[in-house]
C-alpha cells in the first residue's frame, strides 16, 4: 500500500530559460497531487545534481525499440508518460537511457530527412547469403547482419526509419557474441541537445551507432566511450601515409647505422610477453661481465620516438590517447598499428631501432659500480619470441630433451632466472613491498567470448625474471634524468628536440608512502588468536613474511589482494629536484616526496613500454635530447644555441615549454586510470557472461576476506565495508594487479 501523501508542495516560480539549457521541472511540482493514486508517479528522488558540462560530451546510451501504446491528455492530445506530446498521426519518439544512472533518459531528437537507401535491412532469409548450417551457424549469421546494419546506421543520417531498421535486425539476431545480448536494444552514443519546458526529459541527438546490446565489439566500443577513452580506429589515411613514409624497413636500419647508431645485432635477444602480445616493445639479453663473476645485462626497448617527430599529426594523437587500452579480447592501441605492430614490434628474425640500457650485476644481484650503467640508441635482432609458460616450462623442465628452446638461449634465460631472484632479494631486504598474487588469463575464441579461465602462479619465475628487469632498467633511466638536470646543454630553438625534451626538470613515477595505513589493514584481517603474536613495530615487509608463515598460501594471496586497498596509486610527476636554492632539509624531504615506497627505490619512472604508453615516449625523448648533449659532436652547437635569443623570450620559452609537458603527463594519468577503470568492467563482463553461458561455475575453494553490509548496518568486528567501500576495493585491487603501484 502506499504511504500517506506527504504535504503540499510548494509553488516554484518559473525561471525563463533558453531552448539549450534544461528548464526546471515545474509541471510535477506546482501543485500537490489531489489524490492518493497520482503519488506512485509525481514522487521523485534526487540522486545527482550534474554540471551542464557533464552531459555536454558523447554518452553512452542503450537505444529500444518503442512501444506501441500512447497516453491521452486532457487537451484532446496524446502524450507519452513522461509529457512528450505527439499527434495521433506522428509516430511515438524514439527514446534512449544513457548507460550513467544518474541521468534521465532522453528523447531523441529527429535527424534530419537524408536518403537512408543503404540501410536496406540484410535478413538472414534473404540476404543473397547461403543460409545452411547448424543453428549456431545461422545465429552467428543473423548477429553477424545485425553488426552490419549497426554500421550502416552510424554511417547514415541515423534518421528515425534508420535506426529502427537496426533495432529490427538486432531483435532478429537473438544471441550476441557475449551471450548476455537484449534483442531489439543498440548501444549509441547520444549528445543533449536541449530540454523542452513542456517535457519532463531532455533531447538528444544519436551521434554514433555502436551495435547491438551484449555483443563483445559493442560493450568494449562503449566501455571505452563511457570512460572517455578513444575507441575509434585510427584512419586510414593515417595508416597509409606511415605505410608509404616508412615503407622500407632495411633502408630506415642502414641509414641510422650509418649515422652512427650503434649495432648489437649479434647480441642474443629474447622477448616474453604473454602468448597473445604483438606490440612486442621490450627485449632481453644477457653476457659476461668483463669482471670474473659478473654479468652484464641488456634490456632492448623499441625506439618509438624516432618515428615520432614531436608535434606531428601521429604524435598528436598518441598524445591525447595516451595508453593503449587492454579488455578481454580486444586491443585499443595507443600508436596506429604500422607501428604497434610492424615497424617498433620487437618481432624475431628482423632488424629493429631500439634505446638500450646496460648494466652489470654481480652474483649477487648488486649493481657494480666498476662498470656503471649505458644508456645507447641501437640496432637488434632478436632472437626467439616467447611468452611466460613457455619459460616457466623450460626452466623447471629437469632435462634438455624436454626443452624447445635453443640451448644457449636456454642457458640465458636461467642466469637471468638467478639474477633476478637475487635482485628481488636484495629489494625486499631494503624494504621493497612484494605481494603475493596470482595471474588470471582468459581463453577466447574467434568471436571474443571466454572459453576457459587459466591461472599462473605467483611464483611463476619468468613473471619475476621480467619484472626485476624492468624494474631495474626504469630505475636506471629515471637516476640518468635526475643527474642530467640543468647540467644538459641547452637545444638549439630551430631543432625538434627543444620542446620538452629539452627541460631540464625530470619525468617520475612517484608512489607515496602508505605504510602505516597498510599496516592497519593487515591487522584487522589477522585472526584474534593471532594478533597478539605478530610483529607490531617490523617494517610491513616483515609482518607480510610472519602473515605468509602462519596460514595457507591461498589465505595469504587473499589478505594481498585485500591490502592493496590501502595502497595509494603511484603517479607520473615532473620534478624539481634540480634546484637547490632550498637547501639541503628540504631537498631531501623532497627528494622523499618523489621516492617510489613500493619499490623502495629513490628514483623510479617507466621507459620500457613506449609503444603502450605516452609518458614512456616522453622520456625517451629526453634521453635522446641527453645522450645528444653528452656527445662531442654537440659542443659546437649548444654554443651556438646559447647566442640565439635574449634572456625574457628564452624564459618564456622554457615556460611555455614545461606547461605543456605538465599538461601531458597528467593526461597520461588520468587515461591511466580511466583504462584501468574499463578493463576492471571489461572482466566482470567477460566473466558474468562465462558464468551465463555455462550456468554458473563450480568454485573449488575461496577465501572471505570481508564481510559487506548495508550501510545501515554496524560494521563486524575486525572491519567490515559497505557496498562503496567494496566496489573501491575491487578498483584498487584490480589497478594493483594491473601494475598500478609500479
């Protein structure tokens, strides 16, 4: 029964609007209801207050087909329930609800009368295509002929007779690629136009057509959209002018050995990544030291840059996209595949343009200074792609006759394999924060969809072997930023390079420190019986290990994944640490404030991912713009750069110069977090439809970490969450295990 009518409602006072901005909702409350019954439809909850600019973008909106019956008004006309009005003769509007909650739904606006002939509807029945086959053969066939007049309609006039003509192919298609599609349902994308004073929902124009509701292309499209992602492809003529502009990949090799860049072609290179990766952008390699007992190491990354010339059309769009997006079976790439995927992919048996960093260790994972770290522009070849399993199968394999892998390359990757085991010994006992967490991989099919769910251990070593490497690598990189600074000569105006490249003030990756706070979590997850015995005053490394010895394996991989909660997400920063009119105090306070805690390294900022990573190309410039400056050959010229200009446009330059790097690497952030954002939804969507498909899954064994209660409710002892915390949590966590904290 409904509750009581609540009092009269106050009279609003209309405000005059203009047609492009929403007009206050004065139909449902000038007056009071005069009965019981109309209060089911006149009450209401505000759930959000919204700028005008949060709906002034693209949203993402799922378009149904609508239904047939109309509403009669007192003045003779038809209205829908919502007090759109329509002629007896006009056909009811169509209507969208934006996938954002908070949000109404909209109408949509009519577009503009074009001709639509292209739209002509593929039935499966008489589309001039065989339709013979099992019955998944023909719904394959009919969700394949909803796609395509999905298409059409988004390069159409999206006119009303358009869009239902796709609404009507995807109610025919019945059965999408996730196995969670809604027949008769599209995913568009809609953009506000205005809102009517006489109608109680706003307008809307339908920007995009993405395709049917629960079809994998469409929901990953729209995810990306929803985040503010860019999920178009690039264009074509993008493709093609890189195609022709780079079309001979030896003469690019020739010309740059032959300006000097030095060849290590015969060095043995490696890649492993996982068993679906093509933008291979970092490679391994391993040799003697030239001290008894040392080895010196390389890591290979693609030299992006070099086919990236600062402001140009291809890096002003690896610029605004950022990072390439990864959801379950489909890749966004940051850079247009000619590159990602041909040109800077590290493929075996090809010459590549690569940065390099060498350093050597000694047998016990430390660097030795004897010979300190290079960083240098070359040319390799790699030598062998592989991907973790088929490492971690090599090097537990007890014989070389279960091995396919080359014997010296095998012998690499287990000196590697010791080095790296080494090196993370020696980070954890300095206090780096090493968290026990499994790998989850989904298997898919042709079509996108989840066919088996694989896990890899936490220990798996050739996750670790990489990690260390990378790990190590980035640090050594982001030491050479700090200690160039001011000391890098300055850039002549007229070349490339002096655009941020030239700034003296580093690029970092910082992670503050949390530990306190972490250390708090783990307290309220150990059990009672068990507190009183841990470790209150050890470093969190410490209490970690004493949590890792008093319960099982798959208890401590949970706590992990709980803890990460209180982790704060590391950042990229530019820095400036190179003036010193501070003081010492207060440098090294700030030199604190850069540190990366996790990692428990002074100085951290990532370079090895420059083909999936803007803030990674960033860095590669300056490093070419130092070892440049650090050149003989370059004394001459910074000479010369240091008479151009007088001092007041120099300043103003430089000024210029480092708001647009800012701006940059805090884009680069904020698309960080956004895809993380989209690949968390991404696999809770791949899996809810994996769990629908197969009716639901058998769960061997699970851990409970937390207990979630309404926020009404008082929390258990030892820390409960409420349904935000917990949907903050899963966020976290899956960041972490994206690579977040490093």
């Amino acid at each position: 029964p409904l509750p009581p009518p609540p009092p009269p409602l106050p009279s609003v006072v209309a405000v005059p609007t203009t047609s492009s901005s929403p007009a206050p909702l004065t139909a449902a409350s000038a007056a009071a209801p005069a009965n019981g019954e109309d209060w089911e439809r006149a009450r209401c909850r505000v759930v959000a207050v919204l700028e005008r600019h949060s709906i002034a973008k693209e949203l993402v909106a799922v378009l149904q087909r609508p239904t047939d019956g109309l509403g009669t008004n007192d003045s003779g006309g038809s209205a829908d329930e919502d007090g759109a009005m329509v002629t007896a003769n006009s056909p009811r509007p169509l209507k969208v609800q934006p996938r954002d909650r908070r949000l109404p739904a909209f109408w949509v606006e009519e577009a503009e009368a074009h001709s639509d002939s292209t739209l002509l509807l593929p039935c499966s029945g008489d589309s001039g295509k065989e339709n013979v086959g099992s019955g998944k053969q023909k719904r394959d066939q009919r969700r394949l002929d909803a796609q395509e007049v999905a298409r059409g309609a988004a390069a159409a006039s999206l006119s009303r007779g358009a869009l239902l003509r796709a609404l009507e192919a995807t109610s025919a298609s019945g059965d999408g690629s996730s196995g969670q599609s809604q027949a008769g349902s599209l995913l568009c994308l809609v953009k506000f136009t205005d809102w009517p004073r006489a109608s109680l929902s706003p307008r809307a124009e339908v920007v995009e057509v993405l395709g049917p509701l629960g079809t994998l292309a469409a929901e990953s499209d729209a995810l990306l959209a929803f985040y503010g992602l860019e999920w178009r492809p690039f264009p074509e003529e993008m493709e093609a002018l890189l195609r022709k502009q780079f079309s001979d990949a030896s003469h690019i090799v020739e010309k740059e050995l032959a300006a000097g860049r030095r060849d290590m072609r015969h060095v043995r290179c490696v890649t492993v990544d996982p068993p679906t990766a093509r933008d291979l952008d970092d490679a391994v390699s391993v040799s003697p030291g030239r001290t008894t007992g040392t080895f010196r190491v390389g890591v290979h990354v693609a030299d992006v840059a070099h086919f990236m010339p600062p402001g140009g059309t291809v890096d002003a769009e690896a610029r605004r996209r950022a990072t390439t997006v990864y959801l379950i079976g489909r890749v966004y790439p940051m850079l247009p595949r000619w590159l990602s995927e041909n040109l800077c992919s590290l493929l075996p048996d090809g010459d590549r343009l690569a940065m390099s960093v060498f350093f050597t260790l000694d047998h016990e994972g430390r660097l030795f200074d004897e010979e300190p770290p290079e960083i240098c522009r070359t040319v390799i070849r790699t030598k062998a792609k592989l991907n973790y399993r088929e490492v971690d199968a090599a090097l537990e394999a007890e014989s070389q006759d279960d091995v396919a892998l080359d014997t010296t390359l095998l012998a690499d990757l287990r000196a590697l394999a010791e080095l790296t085991s080494a090196r993370r010994r020696l980070r954890v006992d300095s206090g780096a924060v090493v968290l026990s967490r499994s790998h989850f991989f989904f298997q898919t099919d042709a079509d996108g969809r989840v066919e088996d769910i694989v896990k890899e251990s936490a220990a798996s070593v050739s996750h670790s072997l990489i990690e260390e490497l990378m790990v190590l690598a980035n640090h050594v990189v982001a030491t050479k930023l700090v200690q160039a600074g001011s000391s890098t000569s300055p850039a002549e105006p007229s070349r490339a390079t002096a655009l941020e490249a030239s700034l003296p003030q580093p690029l970092l990756r910082r992670h503050p420190n949390t530990e306190h706070k972490v250390k708090e979590k783990v307290f309220e997850l150990i059990p009672e019986h068990l507190r009183s015995a841990a470790p209150q005053e050890a470093p969190l490394p410490a209490l970690l290990e004493w949590c890792k010895q008093h319960w099982s394996a798959q208890t401590h991989e949970a706590v992990c994944a709980d803890v990460l909660t209180a982790f704060k997400e590391a950042e990229y920063i530019v820095s400036d640490l190179e003036d010193d009119s501070s003081g010492d105090a207060a440098r090294r306070e700030e030199e604190a404030d850069n540190a990366h805690w996790a990692l428990s390294l002074p100085t951290y900022m990532h370079f090895t991912s420059p083909i999936r990573r803007y803030a990674d190309i960033l860095v590669h410039r300056r490093i070419a713009h130092i070892i440049e400056a650090e050149s003989p050959a370059s004394a001459d010229s910074a000479s010369t750069a240091s008479t151009i200009g007088d001092a007041s446009s120099a300043a103003e330059q430089h000024a210029d110069f480092l708001d647009g790097l800012k701006a940059a690497v805090q884009n680069c952030n904020e698309k960080k977090r956004d895809a993380q954002d989209a690949s968390l939804d991404s696999v809770q969507l791949a899996l809810s439809a994996y769990v629908h498909r197969r009716g639901g899954i058998d769960v061997p064994d699970a851990v409970i970490t937390r207990i979630l209660l309404p926020p009404s409710s008082s929390s258990p002892p030892g820390g409960g969450a409420g349904p935000s915390s917990a949907a903050a949590a899963d966020r976290a966590a899956a960041s972490a295990e994206g690579g977040t904290f490093r």
